[in-house]
C-alpha cells in the first residue's frame, strides 16, 4: 500500500488520492491548524463507494472509478472499469483496465465471476451450474454466446467440467 497522494482530477485542493484507492479530504481553508482525513467508504453491490462535495453539491463515486480516471488513459473511451483479479475491493491501479459492457461480461464469464441462473429456480453455489430436470446442468457464455456444456449427477463434477470448457 503506497501512501504518496495525488490531486485528485476535477477536485483538486479538496481531495487527493493513492493509487491504491485510498481518498484523503484536505482541511477547508489554508490558514487553520486542522489537518485533513481519510474518507470512510461505503459499499454498494460489492463496490467501494465515496461522497465528494464541491461546489455545495454532493456526487457519490466509486473508487474504482476515480483510480481508473486518475492513471490509466481511456484512448478508447470505454465506459466502464474492469477489476482483473475479479475482487471488487481490490482498487490499486495494477488491478484495473478500462472496459466496454461486453469486455466486462466475458471476463465475468471466463473467470467465473458472474451468475446466470435465468433457467433454474435452484442454482447451484457454483457459476454456470444450476438443478434443472434431475441433473446439474452446466452452461457457460463466452463472447455472447451461450455453450450448452452438459448435465451432471454429481454438482462438483459440474462444476470442474464449467471450469474446462473452452472455445477453440
């Protein structure tokens, strides 16, 4: 964990932050003896969250986000930021890339990140594996489109034949 500080972009003076995430608020006016914090986060669907103020109005914004705009050019403009590792608390720059909505769901989908159970009423604890007709049938989307992979008696088994399956 680094503590170095950066102005952070479009607040600067006001708040600074680390490239691991970390956001610092700078005391209001320069000429009083307190010293300024580390903001406190919340967390929405997983994600680190921050309330910044300027201007007398309140913006919430993700850290990810924020550390994705700060270091890592967007030359591609795309919208959303991507975790690589696939932790959603993990917001050090080195874990980030700039995403489209389709780049997103493939990474969710090869690494096991993300749930499909549109088919099931019983899913199983693991990706792409739900009860359905007496079996656990295993089914896996890469590059938008969905593989049919098979059904299995035993959920482990399902699970390893989830994890093996790829495209040529």
């Amino acid at each position: 964990m680094t503590n170095q500080l950066f102005p952070l972009l479009g607040y600067e003076g006001t708040y600074s932050i680390t490239k691991d995430g970390r956001i610092w608020s700078h005391p209001k006016g320069c000429n009083c003896n307190r010293s300024g914090k580390w903001l406190k986060y919340g967390i929405r669907r997983g994600y680190y969250y921050v309330t910044l103020y300027s201007n007398g109005s309140k913006k919430l914004k993700s850290i990810h986000r924020l550390v994705a705009e700060n270091w890592i050019p967007n030359l591609d403009s795309k919208p959303q930021v991507n975790h690589l590792d696939g932790i959603k608390s993990n917001n050090d720059v080195t874990n980030l890339e700039w995403a489209t909505p389709q780049e997103n769901r493939n990474h969710a989908e090869l690494n096991g990140l993300s749930r499909h159970y549109k088919t099931s009423k019983f899913p199983s604890k693991y990706t792409g594996v739900c009860w359905d007709m007496g079996r656990w049938k295993v089914s896996k989307r890469i590059n938008g489109i969905r593989y049919n992979i098979g059904r299995f008696i035993d959920e482990e088994v399902a699970h390893q034949a989830y994890l093996s399956f790829h495209t040529s």
